[in-house]
C-alpha cells in the first residue's frame, strides 16, 4: 500500500512540474509576443521623431528692452499726428 501510496505521489509531482512548465512556457511566449510589439512601437516612433524636422529657433531678445519700444510707440503717434494734419 505504501509502494502503491509513493507512486501515486511521484505521478501526481511530475503532473504538476509539467503543468507548470507548460504554463511558464506559454508566459514566456506570450512576453515575448508583447516585447516584441512593445520594439515595433518603439522603432515607430524613433522613426516618426526623426521624419518631423527641427523647429525654427527662437528668436533673439532684443537689447534694448522696453525704452526702446516707448520710443517706437511714440514715433508712431508723431506719424499718426503729421499725416492727419494735411
């Protein structure tokens, strides 16, 4: 009975090791299904970086600050004011 008893044991041991080795095999699978639509993506959108152009750069900040655009404001009121006179 215990012969009988051991060998049920050690069937039912190697069932389990196979049922779990075919379950981490399907996961290793299905992993490396999604890693490998995850590198596709991927290539995508460094491909897609690469296409768009570079943006056009700033421009450079003026110097000469607000005083400089006082005196711009208040030579255009001077035009507005001689041109409606004649």
């Amino acid at each position: 009975m215990a012969t009988a008893l051991g060998i049920v044991v050690i069937i039912v041991a190697l069932a389990v090791s196979v049922w779990l080795s075919l379950t981490a095999l399907n996961q290793i699978k299905q992993l490396r299904r999604e890693l490998d639509e995850t590198q596709r993506q991927l290539n995508e959108l460094k491909a897609a970086a690469e296409a768009v152009p570079a943006p056009p750069p700033l421009p450079k900040s003026r110097s000469s600050g607000l005083e400089d655009l006082r005196e711009q404001l208040r030579a255009a009121h001077r035009e507005e004011g001689s041109s409606g006179k004649d």
